[in-house]
C-alpha cells in the first residue's frame, strides 16, 4: 500500500471511531425529524358514559361530552350494549377516524383476544343497510404516562409504534367476532425498555406544557392499540361505516333481546330443568339436559345471568360434588353460552362462579383479572 493510500485507511478509520463514539454519547432526543414513529395523544379518562377503558378516535372535538357531540360517538363502542353503534366515517370517501384503546394490564399480551361486533347491531336489517369494516389494521404502541400530566378527563401519554402490523379480515356476519392477535410478548418486552431509553429524552409541544409547571419523576407503562379501518363493505343504502361494541378478554357481551322482561325468580325442576318466572310469563325453560343432575344454581338476584352446577347421571349419588361441574346460563337470552364464554374469553367456565359488587355490577373473578358480564 503506497503511503497515500496508507494515510488514507488510517483516517477513515479515525472517523469511523469518531462517529461510533459520538453517536454513543449523542442524547436520544426523538423529534419529529429523528423518529416519525414517536406520538402525544391524549386518552379519555373512565368515567360514566365510558366505565371500560381508556381511548380517543380522531373524531372526537368535544373532549368533555363526546356523547353530545355526534349521533353515533365512539363511546358507544364501550357502553355493554351491541345496539348501538360508532360510525367511524364513509365507505364512499375510505375516510374513517383511527380508534386507540390501551391494552388491559392485567391480561397477558400474547393472551389478549379482540372481539369486536362489525357493523350496526340494531338489528339485521340496518346491518346489511350500512357499510362495515371488512378489513382493519393493528397496531400497537409503548406508551409512557408521565406521572401528573393529566387534565380533569385524560391522560397524556407518549408513546412509540412498533415496526409491525396485523392485517385482521372481517367476516360480513352479524353477530361479534373473536381475534386471539398473538402478540409477542418477549419481543414487545425488549421494546418497551428500548423506547424507555428514549421516552426520558422526548420532547413534544404538549409535554413541554406540563414539564413547564410538573417535571416528571417517573413513567408508568402500558400498551396502546390503534385500530384503523383499511376496506369496508358496501350497505345497501347508507355508506356510514359502523361498529357496534369493542371489548377484550375481561368482558362477556351478549345482546339484548327485542322484547326484554326483568327476571323475579330462578329455580330447578324435576333435577334436570332450569325454570325462570320472567314478569310477563312464569315457568318458563331455561335449559334442560336429561343425561345431568342440576344440584344447584347461583342468580345473583335481579340479575341477567345464572351459574348451573350440574353432575352427570353416572356421577350422581355419593361423593357426586367430586364431579360437579358448572356452566354460564345468560337468562335474558334463555340459554347455556359456555362455548360463547370461551370463545370471547378464553377461559371455561367449568368451576366458575359469579359475584356481585356494591354497585350492582356481576362479575366472574379469575387469578389475575375479573370478568365482566354484560
């Protein structure tokens, strides 16, 4: 090598060094220059009109009352009730507003299921008379709260895309659909520490507002789901594209039937029938299995849902409580809904049982989380 192109080598060795060393000690501020992945947004507290979960969609303008804002808001997606409906945008334009949930925290995120009732749930006819989703996409997000930087109705949170998207197709069915995305939980963990790193040094115009008057001393962590519709179904008269009800695995929703009467009382029959007295109509058939033994059934009073504790006909006699086995009756509908309750859930329900909170909510406790049912 000639000693020019000797002197050359060792420079450019020289500055690679350089850069390695400054990049080292370079501070990770995340601009919008630097890294387009990173995002404020702020999240609609629980409350009343919405006891679920935390979110916004880009629709909402009234941040105090989104429910006053448009006939068909966002918050209807998290009411308990599949009747009603968000309409997310216009099938004629492709425009639709972007939904972002944060994630439970108790369920494990490779455990998560997304059941979602596409299109309107009134009934069957408005569902095929309206567009609904026939593709949406998943993203998630590390998000960062910043403790102390919250209004009187949200939360500030900063928070960073991960790199991949789930595509999830829509079947054009009436009814709610169940999704087990299959996160990845390694994957996600070494992630969030990674935007950890650089959440310490963010610098957005909103977060400048509070770090004005709050500097923050800590973050607490969570996940954040953006939803967006990519492809939606024509309706046959209305080009809204709706969504009925969002929820995960710690809610079971099942819909209320047109004609509804509150329930006085619950009781077995001749060991192998399940009778209701509804206030118009008494002795009615809940269920009925002729190969079991009903030995007990627990309503929590006034209430839509009952568990039937059963035993086999070759099981029963002595020690048959070895062998008792439980199932989820939803009694406004009138029928067993244990392959529903998996399925949306992903728990069984063969030792289960219900309680009842000071306010009237019924509820399944599992180890880590309760199930709400609606």
């Amino acid at each position: 090598m000639n000693p020019y192109a000797r002197s050359l080598w060792n420079f450019c060795k020289l500055a690679a060094c350089v850069l390695v060393i400054f990049e080292l000690f370079l501070p990770q501020n995340v601009t919008a220059q630097q890294n387009k992945d990173w995002q404020e947004i702020f999240l609609l507290d629980r409350n009343s009109l919405n006891p679920y979960v935390e979110f916004v969609s880009d629709d909402i303008k009234n941040f105090f009352n989104p429910a006053k804002e448009k006939a068909y808001p966002s918050t209807n997606l998290f009411d308990g009730y599949l009747k009603t409906c968000w309409v997310s945008g216009s099938s004629k334009t492709n425009k639709n507003a972007a939904l972002y949930v944060r994630l439970p925290d108790t369920i494990e995120l490779d455990k998560i299921i997304l059941n979602i009732f596409p299109g309107y749930g009134k009934m069957k006819s408005l569902f095929y008379a309206n567009a609904r989703p026939r593709q949406i996409q998943l993203s998630l997000w590390a998000a960062f709260y910043p403790e102390g930087f919250s209004t009187e109705i949200g939360k500030l949170y900063i928070m960073k895309k991960h790199p991949a998207n789930k595509n999830i197709a829509l079947a054009d069915t009436f009814g709610v659909q169940s999704f087990l995305p299959g996160f990845d939980k390694k994957g996600l963990s070494a992630f969030q520490k990674k935007a950890l790193a650089q959440a310490d040094n963010f610098s957005g115009p909103e977060y400048k507002k509070f770090a004005q008057s709050l500097y923050p001393k800590s973050f607490s962590f969570s996940f954040i789901l953006k939803i967006k519709i990519m492809d939606s179904y024509h309706g046959s008269k209305y080009d809204d594209v709706c969504i009925s009800e969002l929820f995960f695995n710690d809610r079971f929703i099942t819909p209320y039937p047109d004609k509804y009467s509150r329930i006085s009382n619950v009781y077995i029959k001749d060991e192998n029938t399940l009778l209701a007295d509804f206030t118009d109509e008494k002795g009615v058939v809940i269920y009925k299995d002729a190969s079991c033994v009903f030995t007990y059934v627990d309503w929590p009073e006034n209430k839509n849902w009952a568990v039937l504790y059963h035993v086999k006909n070759d099981a029963a006699g002595e020690g048959s409580r070895v062998e008792e086995q439980s199932s989820l009756i939803d009694l406004k509908n009138r029928e067993l809904v244990d392959s529903k309750f998996k399925r949306y859930t992903g728990n069984t329900t063969l030792f289960m049982a219900l309680e009842k909170d000071d306010e009237g909510r019924v509820y399944i406790k599992e180890e880590k989380y309760d199930i709400e049912l609606r």
